[in-house]
C-alpha cells in the first residue's frame, strides 16, 4: 500500500505550504529580480497533479479615483441635472426636419415653438434648443421658397396659357 492519500504525486518540492503574498509586497523584490531575459523559456503550465484552476483570494480596494472625505471635512454633492426635454425635443424635431427635406411643415413648427419654450425654461439646454431652433427656421425658410417657387411655376403656366388662346382667336 503506498503512504499517500489524495496527496498530489511528482510536485517536484512543493509540499512546502506558502502564505500569499501581502497585497503591497513586491513579489520581485523577495525573489532577488535582476532584469533577467526570459526569451528562451517557455511556459509549461502548472506542475503535475497540482490544480490549475487554483482560486486566488479577491482584493477588495476602492476604486481608482474614490477617495471618501477624511472626519469632519464637508461632503459637496452634484445636485442631479435639471429635465432638458423641451430642448431635446426641438433638436429631435429640427434634426427630422432636415432628413425630411422639409416636406412637411409640422415639424419645422413645432422644432420652433419647443426650441423657444426650452430657452424660457431650460437654461441647461440652451444649445440643443438654439439648434433645434436653427434647423426648424431654416427648414421653414426652404418650404417657403419651395412654396413660392411653385407659386410661380403654377402663375406662368396659367398666364402662357392665356397668351396661347389669344393666338389661336
């Protein structure tokens, strides 16, 4: 009978228990590290018999950056950012104004009158609103002109078309 029981064979000498290392050690340090090249070695995985899938033990630190304020010293907090949805609004409906061609005229209009009800009442988003208005102003301005452009169209031709019968008479 042999003297192991579930005792892992060929560990090479590592029946030696080992402590982790302290989370602000430097394992290089304990190991003596000169800068040595490691290009001709390979990595061969976990000795023989030993578990490859070893559990280390989570480190719980804060995260980068977070530092809680020391006893006694004000805590500033951000107060939670005011609705913008007026101004997001007339942005969404200058923006489909646009990729719209300015075929309807719904909404232009309403890009317009959200973009000055945001100015009144929502100082954060003033820039959403200022291009929403922007793009409904000009979105209006261009299904104006193509209204008068057809005006025009539609002018000449009842007007060429009086012209001709006087001919034909």
């Amino acid at each position: 009978m042999s003297s192991s029981t579930n005792e892992p064979s060929g560990g090479g000498g590592h029946e030696e228990a080992s402590a982790p290392p302290h989370p602000h050690s430097n394992p290089y340090a304990e190991q003596g590290y000169q800068g040595q090249s490691y290009q001709n070695q390979s990595y061969q995985g976990p000795p023989p018999g030993e578990n490859q899938y070893q559990q280390h033990p989570q480190q719980y630190w804060p995260q980068p950056g977070y530092y809680p304020p020391a006893y006694g010293q004000p805590v500033y907090m951000i107060p939670p950012s005011a609705p913008r949805n007026l101004s997001i609004t007339s942005l969404v409906l200058g923006a489909a104004s646009i990729i719209g061609f300015s075929f309807f005229l719904v909404p232009q209009v309403l890009a317009v009158i959200f973009g000055h009800l945001a100015l009144k009442r929502e100082p954060q988003g003033r820039g959403m609103a200022i291009g929403g208005l922007v793009m409904g102003y000009i979105c209006i301005a261009g299904w104006l002109a193509v209204v008068a452009v057809y005006a025009m169209i539609i002018g000449m031709a009842l007007n060429t078309s009086e012209i001709s019968d006087s001919y034909n008479t």
